[in-house]
C-alpha cells in the first residue's frame, strides 16, 4: 500500500518527532522511530487509504493521537509498579517529552487526560497536541482553531487541573 500524499510530505517531519520522543529509551528497545511511525501510518490508514486531511497540521495532530495511542498500550504492556514504587513527579509547566515518563506517569497522564476529556474536551485535546504532537501553545491553537490567548488560558487551565488530578492520587 502506498502512503498517502499527505502522509508522505510529513513523514520526515512525524519520524523527527517519534525519534524524539523515544531518544531516551533504554537500548535493546522493540520500538524505535521509523516502527512507531510505521505503526501510527498502520492505525491511521488501514481502513481508509483515501483519508483526507484539511492540511498539514491537521494530519500531525492526528498522528499525534495515534503516538499517543501507542506510547499508552507500550506502556500497559509493561505493567504498573505496585504502590507507586520508583514514581518522579510530573512538571507541568512545560510539556514533557513522553519518552521521559516511566510507564505508570504516561498510564497516570493518560487516564487523567481521559478524564479532563470527559469534562472538557477543547482542554484534553491542547493538552495531548502538546505532549503528544509536540506541538507549540500556537500551533495547537491554530489546529484548534482558536486564538493564541484562549490557547493560553485553556494551557493554564489544564495544567492546574491535571496537576491537582495527579498529585491527588
């Protein structure tokens, strides 16, 4: 099956990012750049090889919530430390790259995220093009279609509630 145009002109943009979030993986790793952007490329067109996209930034977003997908189930894998052993506290003033979050973090930040969701939606989805799609407060604003302030108060928002969601379990 042959990429889409759309895919094919972000590739070398979607691997940058994937090798980026996986840089400080443990070598011996099953996972690596090109296998996570493969395997976002499998989820994102199996089912529809046609799929279109409005334009760019709308396809990384998209692929930004596969990664996220994948980096989540990678995690779950692994399995859950019990009783929080070896846990690092999660600053959320800057979006963290994903692959510096031990797996029960990245479990935590993705269930909080589910649950932001579940609130706000508009809020969740700035949050996850931020750590998930490494994208700036900007350019998730401009995905969102909304203006940079409002990008900014919903940042400020979501980061008060996701920390006060996780530091209270």
């Amino acid at each position: 099956m042959n990429p889409p145009p759309a895919f094919a002109e972000v590739y070398a943009e979607l691997r940058r990012i994937a090798a980026a979030r996986l840089a400080a993986e443990s070598p011996g790793q099953t996972l690596d750049a090109t296998a996570l952007v493969h395997e976002a490329y499998l989820r994102l067109f199996a089912d529809r090889p046609a799929r279109d996209f409005a334009d760019r930034t709308h396809l990384l977003a998209a692929a930004a919530e596969v990664v996220r997908h994948i980096l989540i189930d990678r995690a779950r894998s692994k399995g859950r430390t019990k009783h929080g052993g070896g846990r690092t506290r999660l600053d959320l003033r800057h979006p963290v790259p994903v692959h510096d979050l031990p797996p029960d973090d990245l479990l935590d930040l993705a269930d909080a995220l589910d649950a932001l969701a579940a609130e706000d939606p508009a809020k969740a989805e700035l949050v996850r093009l931020r750590f998930f799609g490494g994208l700036s407060v900007e350019e998730a604003a401009g995905v969102l279609g909304v203006s940079r302030a409002t990008a900014d108060r919903h940042w400020a928002y979501a980061r008060a509630w996701l920390h006060d969601r996780l530091c209270s379990h």
